[in-house]
C-alpha cells in the first residue's frame, strides 16, 4: 500500500495559480500563474509528465 504524502509544507506558500510537482507527488517543479508557463518550465527542467493543479486554501492536504 501506498503511504500518503503530506503536501502541507510543499505547497504552504502557494495560494494561488498553478503549481507543478513530480509525476510521483513528492517533489516541487515550479509554479506561475498560467498552466502553460508552469508546463514549460516543468519541460525544461526534464519533467515531462509533471502533476500539475491549483492550490486549494486548506490548512492540512495529503494525496495518496
């Protein structure tokens, strides 16, 4: 079984926007204010199919 991975710390600060991670959740790539922005730099950085999504204002977010 999979463990959860608590977000809370990784993404504390963003608010708003796109944010990019890992395709396995558990590292930062980037984050901007448009989804094709942070694509790039997630492409750039040879990510290829990165988790992308916007932040939701929660105090505690797990995925797993």
């Amino acid at each position: 079984m999979t463990r959860p991975i608590n977000l809370t710390k990784i993404l504390g600060r963003y608010k708003k926007g796109w944010v990019a991670l890992t395709g396995d959740s558990r590292r930062f790539i980037a984050a901007g204010s448009s989804l094709s922005q942070v694509l790039e730099v997630a492409k750039s950085k040879g990510v290829a199919d990165p988790t992308v999504f916007k932040p939701a204002p929660v105090k505690n977010l797990f995925v797993g």
